[in-house]
C-alpha cells in the first residue's frame, strides 16, 4: 500500500476519533467542565511526551507566541466545555450537527481577520445552515432542552471558528500536536479552580473513561493529523473532515443506542452539505490567490 493511501486510512480513523469524543459527553458522569478538565489533563500529558519523544522542541519562539497559546487555550476550554454541556443537554447526534455550522461561521467572520469579502454564495450557505438549524429546534423556547442544546452547540462553533481563526493567522507555523500540547496545558490551568469533589470521587470506570478521552480519541488524533497531512493535501483532509458529524452520529447510534429524529437528519443534511460547500469553496479561493502570486 502506497503512503498516500495509508495516509487517507489514518485521516479517515483520525476523523472516527475525533467524532467518538462526542460519546465521552453521555458516559462520564461528570459535568461538561469536569469533563473538559480531565480531558485536558490527559492530552496534555500524552502530547508532551509524544513531543519529547519525536525530539520536538517544546518551546515556543518568542514571548508573543505564549501568549497568543493562552488566548487559544481559552477559546478551546469555551468550546470544549460547550462542546460537551450541547450533547448533554440534547443528544449526540444534535450537538455534534450544531457544532459543524462552524465552517460557515468561520466564513462570516473572516473577513475581520484577513482581506476577503463575502459573496452571494456564502449568504446562501448561511441561509442553507439557518434552514437546518430550523429543522433540528423543536420548538423557540429555552425551556426544551434539545433547543438549549442547539444554542449551546452554536456557541460553541462560534469560539470554535476564532480559535481556528487566530490559530491559522498567529499561531500555523507550529505542528498539530505541538499547538494542541500549549493548548491543552492552558485549558487544564484553565479551568483548574472549577474542579470539584465530583472528579476526586468518581468511579475507576469514568477515570478510565476520561484516561481513554484524553490519549486515544485526543492525543492521538493530533498526532496523526500530522503524519498524515505529510502526504495528503490540506483540501483532502478538511473535505475528510467534515464527515466528523457523520462519524459521530453513527457512532451514537451503534454505541449509545440513540435515534435521530428525521429533522436532525434532514437539518443536518443541510448543516454538512453547506459546510462541504464552503470547504471547496476556501480551498478553490486559496488556489486562486496562490496563482495570482504566482503570476
């Protein structure tokens, strides 16, 4: 098997575990917070041993970089957290469908950050998302916890798209894993004061848990994403990515037993197909601009 198509295998299980972490939110008996905590934990640990290990230095290039990694670090806590709190207010198959209106948010407000223009097609997506949000919310009250969920999860891609955003601005010229190691190290200070006697008290079985969030389904697929992008191009692996909702909604209803209702289906149709569209729709503009280097 050639590197490329060993490249696309590890993407696509990269992808499946990135998508299962949505899982952790229904299993740990934990808050959202806790949950975040301990996650952070974890990946911390795993990734700055990978990093030694591969003979990566850990430090960062200059006093700026520190802290453009705690700015980061915070947005990712904000989105972990609301990451978690959406699928344990609502269901997995919700959140992880609200979490993916992301890429047409980063879309929105990009524009703030670099010297691009919105077009009609990107009103288009944002109308394509509003209708699938539309389908998902059961009803325009704060009191349905589905409902809830969905604003949660939106909330959560909104701190998600600047994370990204100041991320590839500031913060590319760092690896993956190395990016999420500081990151990871920032959430867990983070969100230190918040942990409470419910982690102390937990079970073995949720350590485990939160062990197997934090290494298999974390670290490891910040790992891989860079080995991976080592032969594949970046418009392949953000294309690969947006099957992250598919992935987890399935996995919710292998594993969790769950069963989306025909307008999650049908509203997260609408969410993938738009992110989809603005994935092609970046990567078709960043070609356009690298040739007119070129010339």
């Amino acid at each position: 098997m050639d590197a490329v198509k060993k490249s696309l295998i590890s993407l696509h299980l990269t992808i499946v575990l990135l998508g299962g972490t949505a899982l952790f939110s229904r299993v740990v008996p934990l808050s959202a917070s806790d949950i975040t905590l301990m996650r952070s934990v974890f990946a911390c640990i795993a990734l700055f041993i990978f990093l030694a290990i591969s003979k990566q230095g850990l430090r960062l290039a200059n006093k700026r970089d520190y802290i453009i990694a705690i700015g980061l670090g915070v947005l990712m806590a904000l989105h972990w957290v609301s990451y978690f709190a959406a699928m344990q207010y609502s269901s997995v198959s919700v959140g992880m469908i609200a979490l993916f209106t992301f890429p047409v948010i980063t879309v929105l407000i990009e524009p703030f950050f670099e010297k691009t223009r919105l077009v009609w097609q990107d009103i288009a997506s944002t109308l394509t998302v509003i209708a699938g949000v539309y389908f998902i919310v059961p009803e325009t009250s704060l009191d349905n916890d589905i409902t809830l969920g969905v604003l949660i999860g939106i909330a959560s891609a909104v701190t998600y798209a600047f994370r990204n955003l100041i991320h590839r601005k500031y913060f590319k010229q760092y690896s993956g894993a190395k990016a999420m190691a500081w990151q990871t190290l920032v959430i867990a200070f983070f969100l230190l004061p918040t942990g409470g006697e419910d982690i102390v008290s937990a079970p073995l079985s949720a350590w485990l848990l939160l062990l197997l969030l934090g290494t298999v389904f974390t670290a490891l697929p910040h790992a891989l994403i860079a080995a991976s992008l080592r032969h594949l191009r970046a418009k392949t692996f953000s294309l690969v990515a947006c099957m992250q909702p598919f992935y987890g909604v399935v996995l919710a209803v292998l594993l969790l037993d769950e069963n989306p209702t025909w307008h999650t289906l049908v509203g997260g149709l609408l969410i993938t197909s738009a992110s989809v569209y603005e994935t092609l729709n970046t990567h078709k503009l960043h070609s356009n601009n690298q040739d007119d280097k070129g010339d």
